[in-house]
C-alpha cells in the first residue's frame, strides 16, 4: 500500500501532576479514577438521575446515531475490498424499422421477415472486482474505521459530558437551595429585629431611624429571595433537559430542599500516563489523525493504473424453450487498465490537501493533549484550594453568629446602638451564604475535576 502507515505520536506525559505530593494535595491520591465516580457524593438521588440522563439524554441519542452512519459507512467502504456480483434478466418486445439500412437490404435480398417483430429473453451473472494493487481502497477501509472509532469516542465524551452537567446542575442546585433557606431564616431574624425596634421605639428607649434601618435591612435580605427561586427553578428545568423530561415529568425530590452532596476525603486521580488513554477527546483526535494519514495512501494511489476485472455470463434467445441450450451462452471477460494522464492538476491538489489536513490533525491531537493535562492541573489545584478555604469560613460564620447574638443583647441592654447590631447581622448572613457557596464551589470543582480526568464512560450504556 502507498503512503505512510500509521504510528500513534509519542506525546510528552508528566510524571506527575502539578503540586503533585501529600503536602500540595492532601485531598487526593493516585489510585484508578472510579468510572461512576458521581457515587463518591454518596447521594442517592444523584445516582438515579445519572442513570436516568444515560438512558433518556436526546444528546447522547444523537450521538448514538452518529456512530451508527459511521460504523455503515466503514461498512460500505469495506465493500470495495471483494468482488461484487450481481444477477439480471430482461425481456424485451423488439422490431427493426422497414426503413433502416437492415430493413432496406432485406427487402432487396428479398427477405422481408427481417423486420419482423420478435422476442429477446436474456439472463445471467455479472462480477466486477478491484485489484486495488496500490491500496487505495484498503486505506480508504482504514480511514474508514477511524472515523467510526473517532466517532465512538465522540459519543463518550458526549456520556462524559452529560453526567459532569447533570452532576454539576444537581449540585448547584443543592447549593441554591441551601442559600435560599439561608437567606429566609434571616430574614425572620431580621423581622424579629424589627419588631424589637419598633417596641423600644415604642417606649422610648430608641429612635425612628433604629426602625427604618432595620426595616430597610429586612427589605434588603428579602430582596435576595426571588432571583434565588427563580435560579433554583433554573437549574431544575437543565437538569429536566439533560433527561429529556418535562417539568411534570421530573423527580419530585428535586423540589424538595436537600443538603449539598458532600465531597469524599479522598479523591482518586490516577496516574497521569492513563489520561491519554482514559480522556474520550484525546483518543478522538488520534483516531482523527489515523484518519488523515490513511487518507493520504488513498491521494497517493490516484497516481497509479488502477486494474479492474469483469465478468459476464447470460443465457440469450428468442424463445424461451431455447435457453436451456449451450448455443444460447453469452459471455465476456477480461481486465481494464484505467491510467490518469492529464487531471489538470487535480490528483497533485488533492493528496497537498490530505497532507495538509493531516497535519492539521497532528497539531490538534499535540493541543488535546496538552489542554487536559491543563485541565487537571487546574482543577487540581482550584479543588485543593477551595478545600483549604473551608475551615477558615467555617470559623467566619461560628464567630459572626457569636458576634451577632451578643451585637443583639447588648443592644437589648441599651450598651450599644443599632448600627453594631446591623452590621453584625450582615456579617453572619455575608458568612452563612460564602459557606454555602464554597461547599456548592467545592462539589462542582470536583465534578470538573472528574470530567478533566476523563472518568465515566468505561462503562456499557444503552444504543
């Protein structure tokens, strides 16, 4: 076969990932990357909905579909490689014309049935195949199955996509949630103040701005509630896409309000020399770039004789009772030579654009390396950091509440003014909803984590 056979390029692997040691990254370990790794949130609820987006996302279906018409057209492809053969019968009523030159010599001749009408039965065989002594149609087999590989790989990095977003979704909505029933608890403690205002103005032991500071208060914290409904029903209606549902059709757990998943203590990363081989993009774009190199061999071979042998055998008579007979036989057989002269350039364009394509491929598959080793270096590192932050807001929202309860009885006992309290108030709520955030922002860095690591497609999962 002409043109260049395919060898997988060598790519630069790491021997670790960034900050990779117990001191950089004591949240994580080098153990295999567990392919249903939305179990490690140890939610119950998450789980069905992953399986559910497995079975029911329209995304993956279409994916699916895809690589069915490349799997038939590497079959169709593979047909050129054998002999084809093909059946055929005819009939046919025929006349010549009186006034044709047969026709004329007859009646000169004195044969005037010439031009009688008569019938022709016919039937037989007739087989051609390709010798394919350059390769063209093998490399065009090869880039063939490329593609449909190219194409498998598609569809899980589409799996892979849809698991990290329905995760992803899941937990900032659990997050939403947490941050509205947040914001409503204050909300009470802020009316209380109110109240309590509006009864030390009462008696005299405040002023009418103590009261129209914490009503405005109240206002503020009150204000924050229907952007958070309204993005709570959001992320409801994406994850009823992802499963290809209506809004009657979702799990009505969803609506209910539930903790945050939390994020296990140890994350299974893997080693980096399995990313290549585990990252659905990656092994896209190699077998894009098998595809490209193959495609070469079949430009190349455009340049060469191509050789063809047919064949035909028929039975042909004028009567029916006669096509049994061996005088009846028909045939034909022998080679042809087809040789390109002059395409006025075209065959010498084409294979400078396999080439062209061809190195296209390459660099892309040298990016796709490089960005999911970028990929998990970045969450590796954003998922290591919000951990770190953890403790630190931990202590934010235990001394704010603290601050605020004595900024409260203090103000009761007439040693402080509103203001001491308002702030105080703030401060737990700015601590309460940051901690909320963080824990969402942890479990969605890991889900990014999990999805630049390539993990969740090993498994079979429904045409």
């Amino acid at each position: 076969m002409v043109g260049p056979d395919f060898h997988p390029p060598r790519a630069a692997t790491p021997t670790a990932y960034l900050n990779d040691s117990p001191a950089g990254m004591p949240y994580v370990s080098g153990d295999a990357v567990d392919p249903q790794w939305w179990n490690s949130f140890n939610d119950p609820v998450l789980t069905r909905l992953e399986a559910r987006a497995v079975a029911q996302n329209l995304d993956l279906q279409i994916a699916t579909q895809r690589l069915l018409e490349a799997e038939a057209q590497a079959q169709i492809q593979g047909a050129a490689l054998y002999p084809n053969l093909s059946g055929n019968a005819s009939y046919s009523r025929n006349k010549i014309s009186d006034n044709s030159p047969l026709g004329v010599l007859g009646s000169v001749l004195g044969f005037p049935g010439a031009t009688q009408p008569y019938n022709l039965y016919q039937y037989g065989l007739q087989t051609m195949f390709d010798l394919d002594l350059w390769g063209k149609n093998r490399r065009a087999v090869e880039a063939a199955v490329a593609n449909a590989r190219a194409s498998e790989d598609a569809r899980r990095a589409a799996l892979l996509n849809v698991e990290a977003s329905v995760a992803s979704d899941y937990v900032q909505l659990r997050g939403t949630q947490a941050i509205l029933q947040i914001t409503q608890q204050n909300l009470q403690s802020a009316n209380q103040l109110v109240q309590l205002t509006t009864e030390r103005e009462a008696a005299g032991l405040t002023t009418a701005l103590d009261v129209a500071n914490a009503k405005a208060t109240a206002a503020q914290i009150a204000a924050q509630i229907p952007p958070l409904i309204a993005q709570r029903d959001t992320f409801i209606s994406q994850i009823g896409l992802l499963l290809a549902q209506t809004p009657e059709g979702m799990p009505p757990e969803l609506l209910n309000p539930a903790p945050v998943p939390p994020t296990p203590p140890v994350v299974p990363v893997g080693l980096p020399a399995e990313l290549l081989t585990r990252r659905p993009d990656v092994r896209e774009a190699l077998n894009n770039l098998h595809a490209a190199t193959a495609q070469i061999g079949v430009a190349k071979a455009a340049f060469f004789p191509d050789i063809t042998l047919s064949a035909n055998a028929s039975l042909q008579g004028l009567e029916l009772s006669n096509m049994d007979e061996w005088k009846s036989l028909n045939y034909a057989f022998g080679p042809t030579v087809t040789l390109p002269l002059f395409e006025g350039g075209q065959l010498r364009g084409q294979l400078h654009l396999r080439e062209a394509q061809q190195k296209e491929a390459a660099i892309n598959y040298a990016k796709t390396v490089l960005t999911a080793f970028t990929q998990v270096n970045t969450a590796l590192v954003t998922y290591a950091q919000e951990h770190a932050a953890q403790a630190a807001l931990q202590t934010d929202v235990e001394q704010s509440r603290i601050a605020m309860g004595l900024a409260e009885e203090q103000y009761k006992e007439g040693l402080v003014d509103y203001l001491s309290v308002l702030n105080a108030q703030q401060a737990y709520l700015a601590a309460q909803q940051n901690q909320a955030q963080s824990l969402e922002k942890l479990g969605t860095d890991l889900v990014t984590l999990y999805q630049a690591l390539g993990g969740g497609w090993e498994g079979e999962f429904p045409r």
